[in-house]
C-alpha cells in the first residue's frame, strides 16, 4: 500500500493472507464459512500449493493467532483472462476442520465481510479502505499490514482507455499518494454504507506502476460478479454478522 498508515493488530479482520509454497504473495477477503475471495491471478496454481493464514499482522512472524489454513478448492472465474486482467476473481475454498463442516476455529479477531449484491451502488468519489502487505512507494516490503483510505474514481475508461473492461473500476487519488501495489494483489477494498454494514466492493488487481499521478489503481468490481458468487459458494446474498 503506498500513504495510508500501519494498522493495528486484529484491526482489519476480513483481511487474509494467501500464501503460495510458504510465501505470503496476495491477500484476500474472508466472506464467511469456508469462503475467501481473491484475484484470479493470485492462485494460478493447484489447491495444495496454497495456505490461508488469518489474522496476520506482521508478515514474517510465524506467530499469528491461527495456524495456516489448507484450500481444498480453488474456483477461478472460467472468463479471466490473464493477458487483459478481465474477470480476475476467484473463490477459495478452505479444507474443513477434521470431523467437521467449519472450516476455522473460533476467532474473535476474524469477521466476514459482505459482498455486495449487483444494484448496490456507491456514490462517485465516495471513501473506501483497502489494506494488504504490498510494496510502499519506494518499491520497499512492507512487515506490517498497512491499511489507507481511497476513493471511488469514476470514468475509469478514460484513465485507462481500451486497457479498461466491464467488471473493472478505479480507486485511489489521481495525484498518486495512495495506492495498492505489488503484493496487494486479491487484497479487499472495503466500502461502509449508511448503516455501517461493511462490503467487499473491489479486489486489488492491477494498475499503471503504484502511486502514479493520472494512473489509479484496477480493481475487479465485485458487484458485477455477485451472481457468480453466489453460484458458486451457494452463500445468501446478505451475509451480517
Ligand atoms: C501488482 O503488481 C499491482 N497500483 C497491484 C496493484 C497495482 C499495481 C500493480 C495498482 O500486483
């Protein structure tokens, strides 16, 4: 995350680490259940190549809350493409707990987020909050979850031109002090509505560089999906908690 601020221990709570062959590499959106949302170039690999740890704070202690969670599944949206970054979204789903349906311990530390269904609407320039351990501006790691306030850019073909595609949007501040970046990647932007419900509005997934003025960041508009997910986790469409 390049601006923004460190958060503090447990502060993100749907925020999850997807780590592959034993590297945190992308972030992710606890939904509920056995259910993480993340990019679909995130998890390009078989189930077992992947591990999803919950409630991490600093990323290189090993000493998180939870032990990491094992994927028995891995759904990526049969449309992505990886060339052009259209439909990057995908649904992992968690190995159960032995001898039963839940997937995770008890946590005080982890919530779902909701997902947004297809009407839902924010308005242009509202503020959101994306989170993730990717790189700052400086092209630097980052150990600590870092979490910054961005907002809803409308018109986001114009910054992107053909590069741009339906179930893609804009977030951030186009004079380029925040941004997701590198590592960020299928991490959550989470927009708050009027009653304080908060939903997985965009997925982290691409961008022209980090920070830079007039190029803010892609993410996947989870809205547009929503159907999609609902098909595949067979989850109702409002989740509160
Ligand atoms: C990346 O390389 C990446 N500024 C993620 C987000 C953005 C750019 C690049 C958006 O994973």
């Amino acid at each position: 995350v390049v601006g923004g601020e460190e958060a503090l221990p447990t502060q993100i709570q749907w925020q999850v680490a997807v780590q592959e062959d034993g590297k945190i590499h992308c972030g992710g959106a606890y939904l509920g259940g056995c259910w993480v949302l993340t990019a679909a170039h995130c998890v390009r690999k078989k189930p077992q190549a992947f591990r999803i740890k919950f409630s991490l704070w600093k990323k290189l202690s090993q000493q998180s809350t939870t032990d990491s969670v094992p994927v028995k599944d891995i759904i990526i949206h049969r449309d992505y493409n990886p060339r052009t970054y259209q439909n990057d979204i995908a649904l992992i789903r968690l190995d159960e707990l032995a001898h039963s349906k839940e997937c995770l311990h008890p946590n005080p530390a982890v919530r779902s987020v909701c997902v947004p269904w297809s009407t839902l609407q924010f308005p242009p320039n509202h503020t959101c909050t994306i989170s993730g351990w990717g790189r700052n501006k400086e092209g630097g790691s980052v150990y600590i979850l870092k979490w910054a306030n961005v907002s809803l850019i409308p018109n986001c073909k114009n910054y992107y031109k053909e590069r741009f595609y339906t179930g893609m949007m804009c977030a951030g501040d186009l004079e380029g002090h925040v941004d997701s970046c590198q590592g960020d990647s299928g991490g959550p932007l989470v927009c708050k509505d009027e009653s304080g419900l908060s939903y997985v509005w965009g997925i982290v997934s691409w961008g022209e560089s980090c920070g830079e003025a007039g190029f803010p960041g892609v993410y996947t508009q989870v809205a547009h999906y929503f159907e999609w997910i609902r098909e595949n986790t067979g989850w109702p469409a409002i989740t509160k908690y």
